[in-house]
C-alpha cells in the first residue's frame, strides 16, 4: 500500500485497527472502538490527520473522543489536528505535554477503559483495558513478537533503543496481571487475538524466574 494510505482491519466486532503509515516493515496506526461513544485511541502523527479521517469516514463512525496512551510522536502528533477536525474529547496521561481536556493516571476509569500504568517505555504510558469488550490497548508496552522476526501472536518487550528505562518497563508489566482479556493491541507487529492476559501472564512470570 502507498506510504500514507489507510488499511482498516475490524481486528475485534467494532474495534478497528486504522493502518495511518507504512515504511519498509514498519507499520503505525490508530484504533478506533465504535459503541455509544466512538472512541480513537492514540492520534497517529502530524501529516496523518487526513488518513484517519479517510479511514472513519470510509467506516461511516464520527468518532467522538479520543484517548491518548503516551507522548511519542507517532501516538500524539495528530492529536490537535484529529481535535479540530472532529471536536472530540480528549483524554491524555498526566505528565504528557500537550492541552487538552481530561487528565487520567493509573486505575482511572476513561470512557469504557481503566488505564493502567505500564511506563518504561515512555513516561506516564498506559494500557488501556476494557474488560467487558475483553480488549485492552498495550500501546507500546510491548510488541508483536513478529516485529522481532518471531511466530506472530505473542509478545515482546521492547528493545532498550525504544524505551526510556528498559529495567522499569519489564517490571510495570505485572500491573497488567489484575485484568483479563482475551485481545491485546499493539502498535507494531502483530495484535495478539486469542489468551493475550494469559500470555503476558506467562511472559512476566517467566522473566520473573530468571
């Protein structure tokens, strides 16, 4: 697909995973949860504003907030625009430098959503999971184990080029253990689809061992 087209993959029923740039094997994007709110979580960058308004629109959903999960460009650089363009709601991590209208931290209920602080990666990241949908957002938590040349459909941490403080992201894992959900979206490599709290169960206690 061109660099800065949309790719819509209705990964769960009415969660959409938003394709907003593709260069070489990377691969970014925004996902889109429709219901009584329509709900964006994280904003793509700056120059995607159009493509995601292309990919809502090609779905007929007007969404109507949004939530960030952390402050990397690729997850905050649209959020203004993504703002103007559809008057939504906006919802960041506190400690993330940006205006907008509501501030959340860990164990706050956003929407559908309780966040949960998984930093490490970056600071004030939070998963966001809806435990009714049996869905949570990872963000950058962790990666499909695809994006490291691995079998899709399990997990990875980050490399410590990609995370502020390696030794503190491993560790913030185990907040997720609280929670239960069947899919766990990530925002490079592979969404994991089936037992995704079990796997990161799995992975943190296997860390935990060594």
């Amino acid at each position: 697909m061109p660099a800065d087209e949309s790719r819509i993959d209705e990964i769960a029923p009415d969660v959409y995973d938003i394709t907003v740039r593709e260069i070489g094997d990377a691969r970014y994007r925004v996902f889109l949860f429709d219901g009584e709110t329509p709900t964006l979580v994280d904003a793509g960058f700056e120059d995607t504003v159009d493509v995601v308004a292309d990919a809502v629109a090609e779905l007929g959903i007007t969404p109507e907030r949004i939530v960030i999960t952390h402050g990397d460009p690729d997850h905050v650089g649209g959020l203004a625009g993504l703002i103007e363009r559809f008057d939504l709601e906006s919802w960041v991590p506190e400690g993330v430098d940006v205006e907008v209208d509501h501030r959340f931290g860990d164990g706050d209920r956003v929407g559908p959503f309780t966040a949960v602080s998984v930093a490490g990666h970056a600071p004030g990241h939070h998963s966001l999971v809806d435990e009714d949908r049996g869905i949570a957002v990872v963000g950058d938590a962790l990666f499909g184990s695809d994006a490291r040349g691995l079998p899709a459909g399990y997990y990875v941490l980050p490399t410590a080029h990609y995370s502020a403080d390696l030794a503190k992201a491993d560790a913030e894992l185990a907040n997720l253990l609280a929670y239960d959900f069947e899919v766990g979206l990530v925002y490079h490599g592979s969404s994991v689809t089936e037992g995704a709290s079990e796997k990161i169960a799995r992975f943190v206690d296997f860390v935990g061992k060594q």
